[in-house]
C-alpha cells in the first residue's frame, strides 16, 4: 500500500510540473559534482554522467580526387628533384676527375702505388718534409717526394701519402688517411730537396715529381680492407706495390 502511494504521489508531482511549465534540468552544486556518482540524481539531469559528451565531430574537408592526384605529382616531383640533384653532383664529379686525370695528368696502364707514411708527431722528419711539400703546393712550386729505396717509380704511377691507425681512447682506433697522387715524372737523386741532407740512407733514392692535387682521398681502413692487410697493420718507411696487389683497390678509386 506505501509503495501504491508513493507512485501515486510521483505521478501528480510529474504532471504537476507538466502544468507548471516546461521541465528544468537540475543544475549540480561543487559538492554534487566532486560526488558525482550518477545513481541519485533526480531526471532529467545535466550532469556528465547522466548527459555525456557527444564525440566531436571531425571538421576536416574530404580531399577531392583532383587534389590527391596534385599531392601525388608535388611529392614525385620532390623525390625525382633530389635524384636529379644528386646525379648531377656526381657527374660533376666524374667530369672534375677526367679533366683533372685527362688534361693534366697521364696514368699508365697497370700503374703501381709508393707509399710513404706521415708520422703524427710534429718533429718527426716525415711530418716535418709532409708540411713543407703542402707549403710548396700553395706557393704553386714543383711537388716532390723521394723513390722507395728500389727506385720502381715511373711516369704515370702512383703515389700516395698515409697515416696509419693510432689507439684512441676507451680501446678504439683512428681510422687513418690516405691521399693519392700521381707521378709526373722522374728524376735522378742529384735533384733532391737540400732540406733532405739530413735524410740518412735516402741520398741514392730517386725524386719523383707528383700532381699538385691528389686524385683520391679515403681511409686506411678502407685501404687495408681492399687489400687484404690485417686490421693492426702499419706502413712502415716508403714501400712500393705492384699492380697486382693495387688492382682491386685501383678499381674502387678509378
């Protein structure tokens, strides 16, 4: 009998409110809010959890057929750009090399490599002579250097300076250089450099005369990988190598 009564009473309330006037949602105090539980709330309620956001709606414009296709050709454009750039660069560089080698300077067929080490330290005589034949390079002298003590050098070799891998710190080693050049010509040991007196043994050796810009810059690392030298291997004084030994790094380089 209560519960009759109490249904009764909530029908005359509502249609009470439905006479009175529009319905009003009923506005949440702090409290409410922060113990929000969404169970007592008296309906209609304006609450997030009795009346949840709608998602939002995506406003962004559906690309036509027509625009796909103008990103499409902008972006292949792009990449075909970056192609045709770096295309360009190396045949700018192949050019550079073929006047360089062509035009200026003759290498033989099957050429053979002397080597000579550049010791990092700045009072060795090998770094002492290196610096000098840079200085003679910018006063646009004649660029020189001494045979190997066979005296295996003829026109159109190769010659090239290296600095061997050194220890680092945390265990790991430099990766060294090397610098090729070509040889112009030879001459006999009576057109050495006078600052080469001091040279002891080196006086029978003869002078080879080498192009004034080299034609190939690397690493050592990658030298000894091109033939076959262990890893801890070092140039030792200047040494001569035939073509055999060279061939297959004369292929990566030329």
């Amino acid at each position: 009998m209560k519960v009759l009564l109490e249904i009764s009473q909530d029908k005359h309330t509502t249609a009470h409110r439905l006479r009175t006037g529009p319905l009003r949602l009923r506005t949440m105090s702090a409290w409410d809010v922060k113990m929000n539980d969404g169970w007592s709330h008296t309906q209609p309620c304006s609450c997030s959890k009795c009346r949840p956001e709608p998602a939002p709606v995506s406003r962004e414009k559906r690309i036509t057929w027509k625009q796909k296709m103008i990103r499409m050709n902008y972006k292949m454009r792009e990449e075909a750009a970056v192609v045709i750039q770096k295309n360009f660069r190396m045949m700018v560089e192949v050019r550079k090399y073929r006047l360089l080698i062509g035009s200026h300077y003759w290498v033989r067929e099957g050429p053979s490599m002397i080597l000579t080490p550049v010791a990092m330290g700045a009072k060795s005589a090998s770094r002492r002579d290196w610096l000098e034949q840079a200085q003679r390079r910018q006063n646009g002298e004649m660029h020189v250097w001494d045979d190997s003590k066979q005296n295996c050098a003829s026109k159109g070799d190769l010659f090239a300076y290296v600095e061997n891998s050194v220890k680092l710190k945390d265990d790991q080693k430099s990766k060294g250089w090397i610098e090729v050049f070509v040889i112009k010509n030879v001459y006999s040991p009576e057109h050495r450099l006078p600052s080469w007196s001091n040279n002891v043994g080196q006086g029978d050796r003869n002078v080879v005369e080498l192009s004034a810009e080299p034609i190939y810059s690397g690493t050592m690392v990658e030298w000894k990988e091109q033939l076959g030298y262990a890893e801890r291997y070092c140039v030792q004084g200047t040494i001569h190598l035939s073509n055999n030994k060279i061939s297959g790094y004369l292929d990566k380089i030329m």
